[in-house]
C-alpha cells in the first residue's frame, strides 16, 4: 500500500539526572562530594534509504521514541547516555514542525537530527571550589525535544509522466524501464505512483508515473490532486498525448491549465510532448495531430510521435528527455553555486545568541519574565526541591546581569520570576 503522508509524535530521550553522594570510606573522614554527571538521551535521527518509498509504516508506528541517559551514581560514575533511535524513511522524504520544513532528505543514506536530546545534569563532583567544599547541588537532565511531526513524501526522479488516464503512461514506462506497474484498458489503472529507470545511450533517466490527470484534478477530482506532489521535484515533465484523442490541442492545453491551478512554477517546467499509440495512424494523421499541438505548446518544445507496445520513437524521445534533463540540472547547479555566492548576511555568532538574554515585566500577572537560551538551560536543569539549587540559579542570574535589570524593572525580593516554565522568588536564601 503507497502512503505518502503521515503524522507522528517524535520524543528524544530525557537526560539523566546528576547525583549527589560524599565519598564513605573508613579511613577517609569527611569525603569530599563524589556524586556524577547524568547520561544524554538520545537523538531522534532520520535516515534516508532508497529500500522504502511509502510512508506506511507509520500509520502503524506512530510515536517514535528514544532512549533517555541514566542518573548519575556515586564515584563519580557517570550515567550511561541514551541510545539514539534512528528511523529509515524514503528518499524523498519532507519533515515539518508546526508547518516549518525542519528536514528534507533527497540522498540515500542522508542522516538529519530531528529531534535532540536532553543534556545530562552535573552532578555535585562537578561544584566543589575552595569555598564550597561540600555542595549539595545537582542539575537534573534536560527532557528531550518532543513535537507532532508531520511527514510528507515527493518523489525525486528525472523526468515526470503526466497525460489523461488511459494515455499510455504505464504502458511506456514498462517497456523503456524496469518497472512493473498494472496496465489495463481502462481509466485510473494507476493508482500510485511508479518509479522505473530507463536507459538511453550511455546514460539513465529516473522516471516518475503519477495516476491520470483530469479536469478538476487541481480542486479533488479524480485521483491526481492526491499525487501531483510527486512531479513538483522531477527536472523535466513529460506529456503522454493519446494520438486518438479528439481534440489533442484541448488535451494538452487542459493538462497544464490543471498543473498551473496546483504549482504555477509546474509549467514553467522543461517539458517534452509525445502523441502515443500511434502505430495505427497514416503519416499524414500523425503529422496533422503533431501540428495540433505544436500550435498550442511554448516555442521550441519538441513534439513526438510514438507508440510504446510496438517501440516505435522511443529512442528519440529518451534522447530528447535526457537533453532537457542534463540541461535542467545544469542550471539547478548554477542557482546553488550563485546562492552559495550572494552577498553574506550579518546576523549574531551562536555565542552570541546563547548569551541573550530579556526581561519583561507582565503586569496583568505581575511576573517577571525572563527569556534567553542559555539561562533557560540553566533553568530546565535547576532541582526547585532544592534551596541551594535554587540560589545557584539565582547566582548565575547575577553574573550575567539579569538581577540588575529586574531591579531596574521594579522587582522586589518576594516579586515572582518566571524562566520558561518554572516560577521562584527573587528573594535570596542565604
């Protein structure tokens, strides 16, 4: 069963939590703190493999979920970190967070961190100074990121099959490649989409066979709508004409009018025209129908005929296809290059964004907001059931100028402030 789409829950492993222990030995009075670090949990990693090419093993497996890191332990052992859980899917394949495209794997064996673990805690080894000689502080690990995922799958070929249903699509990529899909004489014999590589000269072309279009198939009509993702990536489109057809010029001109309603950008696509099964017609007919829809094409698109049952005219049509493809990515490179080149944008280090910070007093609460990565890190992994915990946050507040300019909001020693989710007084405890 094809599946192109689907939506999961993607969890990253919690970090371990970091331990506090004082060494117990006979004849060592008074051991110093020897509590260790949490382990990291586990990343959530895609994978990208040409073995699949359907989502439907998600609709089975919806929630994808990794390893968290384990606790610290007494002398000094850290906790072991969380296995990462890798997830193959297609080539091809698009990951969105809340409608941002976070992921998008076009190669094989292409890796993407999805989601990030949680960093593991310190444990209280990791406090210890000349004027803390025995601290009772511990971070807790960082939970893992955790969202609804949304996947989608367009496939990545050379070349793009479009025509009415019936039009000989299947047909053709049967006989010029290796694959296999349902071929019958009735509309809609295809109905999911079929990958099969073909060879011309000394090259090969990927080639894309996406169910028959009709009229309306933009708006939900018929199957296409359903599929026409799948030739929004292919180079070059190629239009399967039925030669019987009645009317070949409103065939073709009805078949990009519906491409053009889904992606304007899809007729702007290099594009080749090929009238089909025409190993029953005159040469006078197949002229007539090519001058048909020769009038109606855009300059300088050729127009075959051919008939795929008694190969006839695929050669030349390969040919003509694997020109319009070499030179299609030959200026999809050229736009990478250019954009590789373009004018740099100045924009804040990583350092520099970690160490931002803000303060906001909401006075409908009356709470002090306070925003920025690197304190709400050290937020997420402050123990609140600990005092000293507590006051160490508040410390770290100090140095990095933040208690000033609370104070210079108005905040008070009881005045509440807020670090992502976590409230606590301004108040110090000494």
């Amino acid at each position: 069963m094809f599946v192109d789409t689907a939506t999961v829950t993607v969890q990253a492993g919690k970090g371990g939590d970091g331990a506090v222990s004082f060494r117990h030995e006979i004849y060592v009075d008074k051991g110093g703190p020897d509590g260790g670090d949490g382990g990291r949990g586990g990343d959530v990693i895609f994978v990208a493999t040409e073995q699949l090419n359907t989502l439907l093993g998600f609709r089975y497996q919806p929630r994808l979920i990794a390893d968290g890191g384990k606790n610290g332990d007494k002398r000094k052992k850290a906790g072991r970190s969380g296995k990462p859980l890798y997830v193959k899917v297609p080539v091809g394949t698009i990951v969105r967070r809340n409608g941002e495209v976070i992921a998008d794997l076009v190669q094989h064996e292409q890796e993407v961190i999805v989601a990030k673990g949680g960093d593991g805690g310190f444990g209280n080894a990791h406090f210890k100074s000349s004027i803390r000689q025995a601290p009772r502080i511990a971070e807790l690990g960082e939970m893992g990121e955790e969202f609804g995922a949304e996947l989608e799958l367009k496939l990545l070929a050379d070349v793009g099959l479009v025509g009415f249903p019936n039009a000989g699509k299947s047909t053709f990529l049967s006989v010029v490649s290796n694959a296999r899909p349902e071929i019958a004489d009735y509309a809609f014999t295809t109905l999911t989409p079929n990958l099969g590589v073909a060879s011309v000269d000394d090259g090969q072309l990927l080639i894309a066979d996406i169910p028959g279009l009709i009229e309306g198939a933009s708006e939900g009509k018929g199957l296409g709508d359903a599929f026409l993702r799948h030739i929004e990536r292919t180079a070059v489109l190629l239009h399967l004409i039925d030669a019987y057809s009645e009317d070949v010029a409103a065939s073709y001109r009805a078949i990009r009018a519906e491409l053009e309603k889904y992606n304007p950008e899809l007729v702007k696509r290099p594009e080749v025209i090929a009238l089909t099964k025409c190993d029953g017609l005159d040469e006078e007919m197949i002229a007539m129908q090519k001058d048909a829809v020769a009038a109606v094409a855009p300059k300088n698109v050729p127009v075959y005929a051919m008939s795929a049952t008694a190969h006839q005219g695929l050669t030349e049509v390969l040919r003509a296809l694997r020109k319009e493809v070499v030179a299609a990515r030959a200026v999809q490179q050229e736009a990478v290059e250019t954009e590789d080149e373009s004018v740099p944008t100045i924009r804040l280090s990583g350092e520099a964004l970690s160490k931002h910070w803000e303060v906001v007093h909401d006075e409908v609460e009356n709470i002090y907001r306070v925003s920025g990565e690197k304190i709400e890190k050290f937020a997420r992994r402050t123990d609140y059931d600990n005092f000293e915990s507590v006051n160490r946050l508040r410390d770290i507040m100090k140095k990095m100028g933040i208690n000033h300019e609370l104070i210079r909001a108005g905040a008070q020693g009881d005045s509440l402030i807020r670090i992502g989710e976590s409230e606590f007084p301004l108040l110090e405890q000494r």
